[in-house]
C-alpha cells in the first residue's frame, strides 16, 4: 500500500515559540530552519521537523488527570537517564511527580518549559 501522505512536522502550541524552540534545540540538537513571532521550526537537516505555534489562549495539559489532558507526548532516547534528567532540568525542564515508569519501564517523565509532558526513555 502506498502511503498518502508523509509526515513533515509535529506542531506544539505554545505561549512562546521562541523560548520552546530553544528548549528542545538544546534537548535534542536540532537548528532552526523557520523563525518568526508566531512559528519556530527545528530540523536535523532531514525532512522531518518539530515545530512550534504560537497560541496565545494557550493551556498546560495537566496530565495524568483529564482536565486538559496531554494530547500527545515526546518520547526521547537517551544513554544515560540520570545524567540527561540533570541536563533537562538545567534547561528548566520540572521532574513530574507521577513517575509510572521510572523504576522498571525504563522511563522517566518531565514537563518541558510550556508544561507539555515528555519522557526521557533508556534505549530498548
């Protein structure tokens, strides 16, 4: 089956795209390839980007409950959890307090600067 479509971006809103984007370039590596007031994009030089929207009503999940659920999450791969967990919170990444996964799944789960949920995952 041939695909419809192929995927370009994944888009968080945001009160500050500017500040996310420096966020996760830092987190992940990525440069910016688009920057305005309103949309920051980063890429690895390849075709897939992370991108974030500027959204001026904008409202923090507060995961795990349902009020204003998560939506969706990053997982991101990391060789040493205790060492990149102190390098996202210098970042101003927050430690979560619900952990369901930090003792035997092999994850951990932060908020980035916006509140939107990430973890931090042990290779598999």
């Amino acid at each position: 089956m041939s695909e419809i479509a192929r995927m370009r971006a994944v888009v968080l809103d945001c009160p500050d795209p500017k500040a996310l984007a420096d966020f996760y370039s830092a987190v992940v590596g990525w440069k910016v390839l688009h920057e305005d007031s309103e949309w920051v994009s980063l890429t690895d030089g390849g075709p897939f980007r992370l991108a974030f929207q500027r959204a001026d009503d904008y409202q923090p999940p507060n995961w795990p409950t349902s009020e204003h659920p998560q939506q969706f999450h990053l997982d991101l791969t990391v060789d040493d959890r205790k060492k990149a967990e102190a390098e996202v919170l210098a970042l101003g990444a927050v430690k979560h307090p619900y952990q369901p996964g930090e003792a035997d799944e092999g994850f951990t789960v932060f908020l980035d600067p916006a509140g939107h949920p990430f973890c931090l995952c042990d290779p598999t």
